[in-house]
C-alpha cells in the first residue's frame, strides 16, 4: 500500500515531513524578514522603529504568509527535489521572492495602512536569503554527506584527468562530484584554448594544452584519461589520441556531438578509444538515397548471411526497406544471431532464414525457384589464407564452385543483380584464397556476356574486427597477456571498418550495369605492427615491458602488402570518390570454361595438381613449388 507520507511528483516521491519543514522555515522566515526589514531601515535600532509600524507589519503576518505559501508553491518551491538544485530552482525562488516583496506595498494599500518606502526592498533581501539559504543549504548538507561517505567507503580512486574544458567536461565533472557510486576523482583538466588555461572548472584547474598531457599524468599520477570533446572530427582526435596513449593511462572518449544536444552527456556515455579511432579519417559517406532506390520492396538474398560481412549487409539492407530479406548459412550459429536481431529491431521486415551450402546445385535451384530474388550479394566464401592453403581443393569448392552454382541459379531464375564480395587478394595472388576469388570475378564477368543478370564484383582489403581477423586475435592475446604475434615487422594492410565497407559495397551495387568490378578506396595503408603496438598501449599496457611483440614470419601464401588493381586494370570514376571501377581484363572464355570444368573435377577427386590448374586460370597467381 502507498506510503502516505510521500506526496507523488512526476516520477519522484517527496516526503511530506520535508514538505512541512520547510513550510515551517519559509514561516519563520517570513516573521524575520518583518522584523528585520524594519531594524536594518531604522540603522539596527529597535527603539527608533515607530510603534505604528510595529503594528502594522504584525498585523499583516497572517496575509503575509498565505499570500507567499501560495506564491511558493505556484513556483514549485515545495516539491522540487533540492538535493539536485540548480540554477532553474535559484531563478524559481528568486521570481517568488520577487512577486512576494511586491505584494507588500499592494498588502498595505488595500489595508489601508502606511510602512516605509524601502521596506519591500529590505523584505525582499531577507526573504530571499532565508528562502534559498533553507533549500540550496540542504543541498550543501547532503553533498558534504556524500562526500563525506565517499572517503570513508572508497580508500582507492581512479584519478582522472577530463580533456576538453567546455559543455561536455563540465558535465562529466559535474557527475564525478555529485555522485557517490563513482569511484573517480577529477585531478586537473586538458584543454587547447590558451583563454581557458589557469582558470578552474568546477574547482578543477585547467593546466594547460595537449603538450602537457604527459607532464600531467606524471604530476598529478593520472589513472584513466577521459576524452570529452564530442565535436572534435576524427582527424582532430588522432593526433590527441597518439599522445594520449602513450601514456599507459586507461583512456575513455565520449561518442559524439549528439550527446551535448539532447542532454545526455554522463559517464556511462564514455566508450573505450577503439583501433578505428586512430584511422584518422571520418566515416565513409554514401548516398543512401540510391541505395534506397534499388533496394526497396526488391527481394534481397544475402548468402553467408552469418559471417563478419553477410551480417553487415544484412542489418544495413534491412534498414532500407525491401520487400523480402533473405539470410542463406551453412553454419546456423551466426545467421541464427542476425535473425533475433533484425528481429525485434525491425519486427515488421519480412525475414526469411535458411540454412544451406551455396555448394549444392540442387538446394541453390530450390531456393531461387521459390523465393525468385532481385537482387543476390554474395557474400559465402573460405577466407582464410593459412587454412585454404593447407585445404586448397575446399577453397575451390566453396569459393569458386559455390559461386558458379549460385550465379547460374541466379541466370536461370531471373535475378536482376548479382554482386560478389571479393578481395585485394585476388590481385596478383600468392595463395589459394586469392586466386579462387580471382576466379570467381572471371566467372562473373564471363557470365555477363551471356545473361540478362548483371554480375558484379566489389573489390576490398581488410575490414576491421571481422572474424579471422587480427583485431580480435590481438585483442585475446593482450586479454591472456601477451605474446601478441605479428609475422613480420614491415608488412602492411589496407583497413576499413566493417559498416564502411558495406555501406560502399552496397551503393557501388547501385551503380552497378554488369560486367564491373569495383574497387573501393581503402585510404592509407597501415603496418600490422604499428597496429599491434597500438592496441597494446590502447588497452594501458606498455609495449615489450607489460606485452612482447613476438615476431612468427609469413604464414604460408601471406603477402607483405596487398593491391588493389592488377596493371592491366584502369580505374574509371564513379559518382562517390571513394568507389572505382576497373577495366575488366579480357580472356577466351571458351578456354577459361573449359579449364574451369577441369579444374572442378580435380576438385571433386581431391586431387594434387589443383595449384597447377589454378596457374592455368590465373596466370598472375604465384606460388611455391
């Protein structure tokens, strides 16, 4: 049963005891304010005060406090919740106070009764400091409380150190003081603004620019660096966060500019820096409009609809409204995933699982006769190198085979669009992985030739935290302390992130006429050492003291850096900078068929040479003998 001592308020419950005293206090301090209104007019002498005066200001006691408890109360004076006081209830309670002083002289008129002409100014003073010093005093009260219980149950804090010195670090501040659940302490602030620098935020010093980061951290023994500039662009945080993770302190960041607008700027806003923090560019823009176009109320079937990439281009296809999605696994864990997702994000999508090998000519039939798609990305691939190389005649299988399967069923049944995910490993491939995706981009564009599909590719290098990948095998080795295993120290990788790169692999689709293979724009290479180091110093260790670097050599088929184009190919421009498209490379197609058929027999017999048949395909493809 409700608690009749709480008086309900919005969603809080005020106490009524509280409600009462402080009722109490405005009375008391109404009487007070009579009397020393009229001692302060008279130079603090009671006997100079004239008796009329007296009489008059007892008499009005009464109307005095009915008409300021109504005025309180109208200004919510009485049911604000004071221990979170701020400067809306100090404007309340002066406008209330403001109103009280004014009825004085209109109290007296209608009386018909005479008081000094400075009386409502000193009434006024006396009122406010007796209201506001009852209300804003037990918000004093129970923060030195809460500081007072934050000292003696916490004998350890995180130290702290907020750069960025303006909204968003006054807020974060703000939450570490008043709270007693966090464990933090503010020690000094960062900000690059030279006008800032010596004041104090919220009693925090502001010590100066990015240069004194590291000086900083050892001053004031800094643990976590909090990082609250929301609308800092990514090419502004890199270089700050080079600096910052240098230091081995834990680093946090706030998201982004939309935390300031809508007023959500907490700690539990704070993410970890992430490795794509430090790729120096903002996120890739595309045109959701021409995706939007070709994708809705169409019929999308994503095959490998579980992995790192099939997955992407699920959650980001479905968001464009298509008539039908649908999700093609062998292995039912991953899709099994999407499925809950998309389901109760988008419980109104038409959503269709199923589970099945691209490998199977009859099943891919049976699934194209009844569901017809417009549009297939194919996504279901073997993709790791090391393993394809110990398991070649499966790569081909898989990626070469169940892409041929997938296509022909796709002719056969009346698809619109077929777009392949390839890689930069087909480029002048050194392993098996590659070279099978080389093939399947010839299968397509020969298949072109003779459909009324348009077969597509879209070319592109690592993405970031995809599965396989050496994000989060770098992420368990530093989790189990290390070694973390880097096979040379000069090779590079092309990255992307994973929303990215099917943002770009979906409109390039949009561009798509048949017979293309896209390139996308990878940006800047990077070293997969310099990749390792900062991952270590990210997560607060120091590199070669807290976690080693062990160097392994190339795996087998592993290149030391990987291309985009073949020479032959041409780049040719398209409507988004960050999306080419090469000239495709003519070949006999007859003889490329031919070899194919061959090639899939030795696969099937499991047989040796399956390396020599892929040379004859591919003849940039190299490998040991």
């Amino acid at each position: 049963m409700k608690d009749l001592n709480d008086v309900k308020v919005g969603i809080l419950q005020v106490p009524l005891t509280r409600i009462i005293m402080l009722i109490v206090c405005d009375i008391f301090g109404i009487l007070l304010a009579s009397v020393l209104s009229l001692y302060v007019r008279y130079d603090f002498q009671f006997l100079e005060i004239p008796q009329n005066f007296w009489y008059t200001a007892i008499g009005s006691i009464l109307p005095n406090i009915v008409i300021t408890l109504i005025i309180f109360h109208i200004f919510h004076l009485y049911n604000s919740v004071w221990r979170y006081a701020s400067d809306t209830e100090l404007v309340n309670c002066l406008i209330a106070v403001i109103m009280c002083a004014m009825m004085q002289p209109i109290l007296f008129w209608i009386e018909g009764v005479r008081m000094p002409s400075s009386y409502p100014l000193f009434y006024g003073f006396f009122l406010m400091l007796f209201s506001c010093g009852t209300r804003f005093g037990y918000r004093l009260l129970r923060a030195f409380q809460g500081f007072r219980l934050r000292e003696l149950g916490n004998k350890k804090k995180v130290t702290c150190m907020i750069i960025g010195g303006g909204a968003a670090g006054n807020a974060i501040i703000k939450e570490i003081t008043s709270s007693r659940y966090l464990n933090m302490r503010v020690a000094c602030v960062i900000d690059d603004n030279p006008g800032c620098q010596g004041k104090y935020l919220r009693g925090v010093p502001i010590v100066g620019g990015r240069d004194e980061i590291a000086a900083c951290v050892e001053r004031y023994g800094i643990d976590e660096i909090i990082i609250a500039i929301p609308s800092a662009s990514k090419a502004t945080l890199k270089p700050l966060l080079e600096i910052c993770k240098e230091t081995g302190c834990h680093i946090q960041i706030l998201p982004g500019m939309y935390q300031i607008i809508r007023g959500e700027v907490s700690v539990s806003q704070l993410r970890e820096v992430q490795i794509e923090d430090l790729l120096g560019r903002e996120p890739i823009a595309v045109n959701t409009e021409e995706i939007l176009d070709y994708v809705q109320n169409k019929t999308v079937l994503v095959t490998g609809a579980g992995g790192s990439i099939g997955s992407e281009l699920s959650r980001q296809i479905a968001t464009h409204r298509p008539k039908r999605l649908i999700l093609l696994d062998i292995y039912e864990n991953g899709v099994y995933e999407v499925q809950q997702e998309l389901q109760t994000k988008l419980p109104e999508l038409d959503l269709v699982v199923l589970i099945a090998s691209v490998r199977n000519t009859a099943r891919m039939n049976s699934i194209f006769k009844e569901y017809r798609p417009d549009i297939v990305y194919h996504a279901a691939a073997h993709k790791h190198v090391p393993l394809m190389e110990g398991s070649p005649n499966e790569a081909i299988k898989n990626n070469v085979l169940g892409t041929l399967k997938t296509a022909k069923a796709a002719d056969k049944y009346g698809t619109k669009r077929f777009v392949l995910i390839s890689t930069d490993k087909a480029v002048n491939p050194t392993n098996v992985m590659g070279a099978s995706k080389r093939i399947a981009e010839m299968m397509i564009q020969n298949l072109n030739q003779h459909s009324e599909t348009e077969y597509v590719a879209v070319r592109f290098g690592n993405v970031l935290g995809s599965s396989g990948s050496v994000v989060p095998l770098f992420k368990k080795q530093i989790e189990e302390g290390g070694p973390v295993t880097v096979t040379h120290p000069d090779i590079i990788r092309y990255f992307m992130t994973i929303p990215e790169a099917v943002s770009l692999v979906l409109q390039a689709g949009a561009y798509a006429r048949g017979g293309e293979i896209f390139v996308l724009d990878m940006g800047e290479p990077m070293k997969i050492l310099d990749l390792a180091k900062n991952m270590i110093k990210l997560s607060g260790y120091r590199v070669n003291e807290d976690i080693k670097i062990k160097f392994t050599g190339l795996r087998p088929g592993e290149k030391m850096y990987e291309e985009l184009l073949m020479k032959e190919e041409g780049l040719k421009e398209t409507a988004n900078k960050m999306i080419y498209i090469g000239k495709p490379i003519d070949f006999d197609g007859d003889c490329f068929e031919q070899q194919l058929q061959e090639l899939e027999q030795a696969s099937i017999e499991e047989a040796d040479n399956v390396r020599e048949l892929i040379k004859e395909l591919v003849p940039t493809y190299q490998y040991e003998k």
